[in-house]
C-alpha cells in the first residue's frame, strides 16, 4: 500500500449523511482556519495522528469535529476498510479526497491533484439489496462523521468492528431501512426529531458527542487531590450514625429532581456532619449509559475524587446541553443496532419481517423517551 496512495469519492449532490447517525456532514470553510488552528498547535504544520485528532479538545469550536470524517471503503474485490480522516470543505464540490491509510489524516485537502495510485469510489446506497460496487475500477463508500465512529468503536470494540465490517453495513443498513429514520435520497435530508421538522436544523443534532466540555472540567478538578476533612470526636452522636443510614440520606437529596442545587446541599450536608461515603457508593452513582467518561476512568484505576465528580455530575444540565443530547441519541441508536450486530456475528440469519419488527420497535421506543 503506497503512502501517498488516496480513496477519491466522486459524487453528484455532495457529501451524503454519515451511515452511523444519520446527520449532515459538516462543512468547514477554509478562511476558519485561524479560529481553530490552536487545536493542533504544537503541531500546526506538521503530521497529525489520528489518534490525536479524535482526542483534541474542541470546546472552543464544538462544531468543528463533526466536519472531520472517515469513510467505510468497499472495494471492487468486496473487500472492505475504515479509511483515513479528512474535512469537509465547502469549497469541494463532487469530489472528496480523503487517506486510504486508516492512521492518515488530511486536513484542508482538495481533489484538485490526485495521486496516480489513487482509488475511485462513489456514494454507497444503505437501501439498495446488495452490496457491490457498479463498476469493475470503483468501489463504493460509506462517510461517518469521526466522533460517531469513536463512540461506535467504543461501545462494540475497536478489534470486533474493524474485523466484521461487512456485519456492521448489514445493520446500519437494516436500521435505516426499517427504522422511521432518514433516508439515503438524492438530496439528504436530516434525522426525524421529535418537535423538529425534516427541513429544520437542529443545533444539537450537530453537536460532537465524545467531547463534553463540562465533563471535561469536571474531571480535570476531580483529579485533584481534595483536602482532608476534619473528623468530629468519636463520642459525638452525629459521628455514629451508621454509614448506611447517612447514604439513605443522601440518596433522598441526590434524588430529588425538584432541587436544582442537590449536589451542594450533600455537599454542604456531609461537610457540617463529617461524613465520609465509601468511593464504591460514589462510583456507583456515577456510572450512566451516558457518562463514558467514568468507564474508562474505571478501568484505568485512575485516581480520582469519586465524591466530587459524582456530587459535581449530579448538577450537569442533561436536558440544555447539546453535545449530552445528541451522545443520548446516538447511543440510542447505536442500542439498538448492538444487539443485531452481535447476532450477525453470531451467525443468526434475518428474515425482512425480523428486521423491520425488532428495529422499529426499538427505534419507537426511543423516541417516546
């Protein structure tokens, strides 16, 4: 494989919707260059890894991560591969150069000079019965944003998706196909969601859902070292209450929805008695579906203030905060698709009626939330 060797994706009406959430691919103008750069800064000039590209911070420019994106590549031969990043420009027009090389990144990359080794594709069609490339010298491609395939990777494993890729287009094409999701048109057209119109723009549709700033900052506080909490006599009555009891206690004010400031009020509770919880109650209230972060701080045995993060995440605005709610619907979606996926696997086999009743079921049950 040549390394100056490119995927060239040649399409009529642009860039379609990424396979995984069904969103636009968003574009980012040239001239915004200097509002971003610092992002890659040291780096700026030289090569990026993918690796870094998906872990960069983008709470400056939370917009600017769903403009980066790879493709699903399946080759004449049938074969299939996770390409490279790249950007979507709108100076590009029909067509979009992206690294055949899945550790290759591409940034601010026009089509207008093609490697000769270079490799034709042009838009996959998830409706269409079967999966084979048109022509005997092009290949069909399947864009994703890359925050949707880090969030994909991260819920099914990196090694069992890149090894079963052809079991994965069989369910996103099945999800799509019979759930009331959108639809590969000429013209594509966004999600269906709830109090929106399919011409309507939704802003946190849009949202990157692996970075969340304010998770962010909240674990980067919970890193530090807290100060020590002075103990009150061993004789006080307060300081016999069994822990048991004060967890109960601090259940009824974590849990009470109607109290905007629940987490300050435990917090000031259990300073003014000198209670200390035990960290497995914390990590215990930390861990949600939606909170990936405290998974993999989990299973890195990092070091962390488990009261501090668990108290400070109680308080997080889950319904206002746009990159939360587009990672709560994507989840949903990608919920759904795990359990068939692993039974492809599997090796179960889906009749039209299978596939139409479990994923609409699931998808309707999705959006009632």
């Amino acid at each position: 494989m040549g390394k100056k060797q490119d995927a060239i994706l040649t399409t009529r009406q642009g860039l379609t919707n990424c396979v995984i959430c069904g969103s636009p691919i968003q574009f980012s103008r040239p001239e915004d260059w200097k509002e971003w750069s610092h992002i890659l800064v040291p780096r700026t000039g030289q090569k990026i890894t993918a690796e870094e590209l998906e872990q960069a911070d983008y709470s400056t420019v939370p917009s600017l991560a769903m403009s980066f994106y790879r493709i699903i590549l399946h080759d004449p031969d049938g074969s299939l591969h996770v390409s490279g990043i790249t950007q979507s420009l709108n100076k590009q027009r029909h067509r979009y150069r992206v690294p055949y090389n899945t550790q290759d990144v591409r940034l601010g990359a026009s089509a207008s000079f093609i490697w000769p080794r270079s490799r034709e594709y042009e838009p996959g069609d998830l409706q269409a019965d079967k999966y084979t490339p048109s022509g005997k010298r092009r290949g069909w491609a399947y864009p994703m944003h890359m925050p949707c395939w880090v969030l994909l990777r991260q819920m099914m494993s990196t090694q069992v998706v890149e090894q079963n890729l052809s079991y994965l287009l069989q369910t996103l094409s099945s999800f799509w196909r019979h759930g009331q999701g959108v639809h590969w048109t000429p013209i594509p057209r966004l999600v269906k969601y709830r109090a929106a119109r399919w011409d309507v723009e939704v802003d946190w549709a849009t949202a990157n859902p692996v970075w969340v700033p304010e998770i962010q900052v909240r674990l980067k506080m919970a890193r530090k070292t807290p100060p020590p909490m002075k103990r009150l006599p061993p004789d006080h009555p307060i300081g016999r209450v069994p822990v048991e009891i004060a967890m109960f206690i601090a259940d009824l004010i974590l849990s009470d929805t109607t109290r905007p400031m629940r987490g300050r009020d435990t917090h000031y509770m259990l300073w003014a008695f000198r209670w200390t919880l035990p960290d497995a109650y914390w990590k215990a209230r930390c861990r949600t579906a939606l909170l990936l972060e405290v998974d993999q701080i989990l299973r890195s045995e990092e070091s962390v203030d488990w009261q501090f993060l668990a108290i400070s995440l109680v308080e997080l605005p889950l319904n206002t905060n746009n990159a939360l709610l587009n990672r709560h619907r994507l989840l949903g979606f990608l919920g759904c698709m795990q359990e068939e996926f692993q039974q492809r696997i599997n090796g179960v086999k889906f009749t039209e009626s299978d596939k139409k009743c479990g994923l609409v079921l699931k998808y309707g049950e999705l959006n009632a939330e």
